[in-house]
C-alpha cells in the first residue's frame, strides 16, 4: 500500500452525462487507469494522456482516472506492485505503457482476471505472440520501434557521407537491459547503419541509460574520457538524448559529436531546432491517446467488434525547423513560439 500511496495519483474529470451516440444517459462514472514506465507531461506518457483525455471529454465521457509510474523505467518490482493495486481498484479500463512485458505480464494477469479492459500503448506485439492476459486487450497503440532504430540508423549514414565519411564511430545509449523497446530501437539503427551502402559504422562503445536523462548524462561523461574520438551518440529515448547532449554542451564537445534520438517530445524537438540535438524520429503521441480512447469509446457502446486491434501511427524524422512545423501539431508544441520567431 506504500508504493500506491507514493506513485498512485487519483484524478477526477467531470463531463457531459449524457454520451453522444450512445443513445442514454451514462449510468455512472467510469474508472480508468493510466500507468506507464514513466510519466511527465513532457514525455511521450504525458503527451498521450492529454490525447487520450481530449477525446474522452470530447465524446462526453465521465470518468475517475487513477494514474501511476514506478520512480524508474527500469523498477519492475515497483511496476509489479503497481499493476497488482490496480487489480483491487475495481477498474473499468486501464491504459497500460510496459517496462518490459515479459516482467510485466504477471501484474496484467491479475489486472485482466479483476475484470479490467486494457488499452495497450507503446509495444507493438510481434506476429503471432500471445499473452496471457490476451483476453483482456481492447487494443494496442503503437509504432514501430526497430522501423524507429531504421529511420535512425539510416539519417546517420546519409549524414556522414554527405560529408564525404564512409565511416563513423558510434555509442550506443541503450535503455533498461530488460526493455524490448530499447532493444527494437537499437538493433533497428545498428542493421540500417550496417545496411547503408558506402558506409561502416565502428561501434566503440555500449552504455546504458535506463531511459534517464540524469544516467544518460553521467554515462555520457565517462564515455567522453574513454573515447574522445566519438562521432555521433546514439539515445534510444527523448530524455537521453537531452542528458547526452548537456553532457556534450559542458564538455565543450557539441559541435563535434552528433546526437540522435527518439520519441520526438518537446524538449527534444525544440534542441533539434535549435541545431544542439542532429534527429529525432518522432511519433505523435496524442493520436496515439485519442487511439486508445476511441477503443474505450467504442466497448462503452457495444461496439467491441469494430475495435481495430492494432493502431499504428506514422513515424517522421525531424531534423529541421520545417519538418518539425510541418509534422508536429502546433497545440503540442509551437515551436516558432519557443524561438521567439
């Protein structure tokens, strides 16, 4: 009861009671939870929630929410605890973002026997993989994350070789050891780097994060000492990117080390634009949320079967102040505003 006391957040919204298209009044409040790896307004979790709000309040949809994170992405026995408070909630939905699934699944087991409908976010499922807790699944809201690494792997090559490199020396800045999204994103930059014709990546160096900026920043420092020959820094999330590129910016290094990252949050698309951050493949987190909510929508109205089970949305690589104003919608972030343009 400690932990939920610590990292569980009850949240009420008032709406509508009357729910367009349903045809009737809503007969009560419904209870949802959010619970994520990590969670900050900023951050893709925090984005998706606005997103998922937006639609349910739109729809006129009222609802109690109950929100949670562990206090890092890669505490698994607190997401474990976690999941098994949200089982004794007595939860209508629950919009679940893994730390690792495979850790995971236990606590969704209990979460789908308490009779809960999950919204799955963030984890694509692979073909043919089953879960236990597969009966209880409404949908799943995703993105690829090896076509992410891709997207990733490929800016760089086409980066350096139009400076005349066929080569280049690589950091991996890996996430938790037990994420398989950290794993799809960077194996997908290692095989495109590998794949792109004329071009040699020399992996010189693997560190790990844990999808913290803090760590990202510290292992960034202790890297530079190591190999001061470094070319460009690889961060498989918004927040190392930003811990790396403040580790680079005080060491005087910036201009010689390109960073790349992935996610495409705020904080992360405004360094790009101001030319401190080299890409960010970015997938927009508020359509990911209002996927989930349609879901939600769709089940409150009996209308299971026209639920799509997986959701994608695009991925785009933002590397310019025009592909961001482009792609990024202006109530996420405006970004002439940020500039002062």
């Amino acid at each position: 009861m400690t932990l939920l006391r610590r990292h569980l957040l009850a949240l009420s919204a008032a709406a509508a009671l009357a729910l367009p298209g349903f045809g009737h009044a809503q007969d009560r409040e419904i209870r949802i939870g959010f619970v994520s790896h990590q969670h900050d307004i900023t951050d893709l979790f925090g984005q998706l929630e606005i997103g998922f709000r937006e639609r349910l309040e739109a729809e006129g949809v009222q609802y109690r929410m109950f929100q949670a994170a562990p206090t890092a992405s890669n505490r698994h026995d607190e997401m474990l605890n976690i999941l098994e408070n949200m089982a004794n909630l007595n939860l209508d939905y629950m919009v679940f973002g893994p730390s690792s699934l495979d850790q995971n699944t236990p606590g969704l087991v209990m979460v789908a026997d308490a009779g809960t409908k999950i919204l799955m976010v963030d984890y694509e499922p692979k073909e043919g993989q089953e879960f236990p807790f597969e009966h209880a699944v409404l949908n799943w809201s995703v993105y690829n994350h090896f076509q992410m690494g891709e997207a990733t792997g490929r800016w760089i090559a086409e980066h350096f070789m139009a400076q005349g490199k066929d080569s280049a020396n690589v950091i991996m800045m890996w996430g938790p050891v037990a994420s398989e999204i950290s794993q799809d994103r960077g194996n997908g930059v290692i095989a495109a780097m590998e794949a792109a014709e004329g071009f040699t990546p020399n992996i010189i160096y693997q560190g790990y994060g844990d999808f913290q900026r803090e760590l990202a920043y510290n292992e960034t420092e202790r890297a530079l000492i190591a190999y001061p020959n470094v070319e460009v820094i690889v961060a498989m999330n918004s927040v190392m990117a930003l811990g790396t590129m403040s580790a680079l910016e005080v060491d005087g290094k910036l201009d010689q080390v390109v960073v790349t990252g992935m996610g495409g949050q705020p904080d992360e698309l405004e360094m790009v634009a101001r030319g401190k951050i080299g890409v960010a493949v970015f997938r927009d987190p508020r359509s990911m949320g209002a996927n989930s909510a349609d879901a939600l929508v769709k089940h409150l109205r009996g209308e299971e079967d026209q639920i799509e089970r997986i959701v994608y949305t695009d991925l785009r690589v933002l590397d310019t102040i025009d592909s961001i104003r482009q792609y990024v919608p202006r109530a996420m972030l405006d970004i002439d505003a940020k500039l002062g343009n």
